[in-house]
C-alpha cells in the first residue's frame, strides 16, 4: 500500500473514530451529513487507475447510494422502508454486476445447486427471524444477499482477498440488521455496532473489490474448483 493511501485510509479512520464518539450523543446531525464525506473518501481511498469506468462507476454508485439510505434511515427510521429497500437493491446489484466474473465458469451441478441452495436458506432464514412478516419485500434484498455471498465463494482470488471480502459484506449484513434493531432499541451501544460493521464492512468488501490487500499475510491462490 503506496504512503498516500495509507494518509486516505488514515482520514478514513479518523472520521470513523469519530462517528462512533458521535453515537454517544444525543441527535445525529453532524455525523448524518459528514457520511457521505466517509464514502467519498473511501472511493479515493480503493480507487486506482486500473479500473474500468463501469467498475468504477458501480463502486462510487454504490457508495452515495449508502449515503442516501444512511441519510433517510437517520432522518425517518423504516417511515420509507420501501424506498430504502430499493436503494438497498440497487446498491446490490452494483455488487453483483462486479462480481461477474468471467474467469468464473461454472458447471452446473447438484453440489453448486446444493450451495445456491443453502446461502439462500440461511438468507431467508435470518431475515425471518429478524423481520418477520413485517415487509415481504425485506426478503427479496434477503435473496440477493445470498447471492452475492454465493458469488464471492466463487472469486478465483488471493486467500486473504477472499476472506477480507467474505468478511466484509458479512459485517454490511450486520449492519442491516443491527439498523433494524435500531428502530426499536435506540441505545448508544447499538448504535456503536451498527457504525462498525457499516463502516468496516465497506472498507472490507470494497478494497476487497479493488484488490487491494488491507492485511499483508502469505496465503495461496483460491480458486473456485470446490463448488465446481
């Protein structure tokens, strides 16, 4: 990691530090409209030349549409949980659209349908258990999710990558559901939890998208031969 990168992450961190002091508090005025300044940052932080446009126009679009969700969800709670729910979509589709990978050729068997099945049971699975019958439509961004967990599981990448992805978008989940949590248990702790896998989790799974490494560990390449 060049040293300017390192100076970005470190902004990065800062404002990270200091939205988790900011959840202490009561009102979250300062912290809602600094946000999207976090995701800018990050962009320039995983952003390098070698992206194509359409990469790089995914990872930045899905980064302000985190930073419109965010900015909703602080002013109006689940008031326009639809509306969030969209935007939640599309920021996966973004997702997803950048994890086709073409170096990904599957073959179609029962151990690869064996596995789309169980992501998607575990997807639907927590989110009855965290929604409910609330809103059917919590179950579709439930489905994608799955798939986008099925899809980094066949990243041909770096072991390290790979599970700084995995556990990136894992901690992006989190978030979701801690958020949930949020509406009906407001305290500061809860709060905190939410920032953190929010923010980690993005830092995580995007620079993850970019290839770029976060930890430097010796590890072997990781193919995709055993959901093949």
């Amino acid at each position: 990691m060049s040293k300017l990168k390192k100076k970005i992450l470190f902004v990065y961190l800062l404002l990270f530090i200091y939205d988790l002091y900011d959840c202490t508090k009561t009102g979250f005025e300062v912290s809602v409209w600094f946000r999207p300044v976090q995701m800018l940052v990050l962009f320039i932080f995983v952003y390098h030349p070698k992206l194509s446009f359409l990469e790089s126009s995914l990872i930045l679009g899905s980064l302000l549409l985190t930073s419109i969700t965010e900015y909703i969800f602080y002013s109006t709670g689940l008031l326009h949980d639809n509306t969030l729910i969209v935007l939640l979509l599309l920021k996966n589709l973004c997702f997803i659209i950048i994890l086709q990978n073409p170096k990904n050729k599957l073959r179609f068997s029962l151990k690869l349908f064996r596995w789309i099945f169980n992501y998607l049971i575990i997807s639907i699975t927590i989110c009855l258990l965290v929604v409910g019958n609330e809103n059917l439509y919590f179950y579709l961004l439930a489905i994608q999710s799955g798939m986008i967990l099925f899809l980094i599981s066949l990243q041909v990448r770096d072991l390290s990558l790979f599970r700084q992805m995995y556990l990136g978008y894992a901690l992006v989940i989190l978030a979701m559901i801690f958020g949930k949590i949020l509406i009906s248990d407001s305290r500061w702790f809860i709060e905190i939890l939410t920032r953190l896998a929010l923010l980690l989790g993005h830092l995580f799974f995007i620079s993850s998208l970019t290839d770029l490494k976060l930890f430097q560990t010796k590890s072997n390449t990781l193919d995709n031969q055993t959901v093949k």
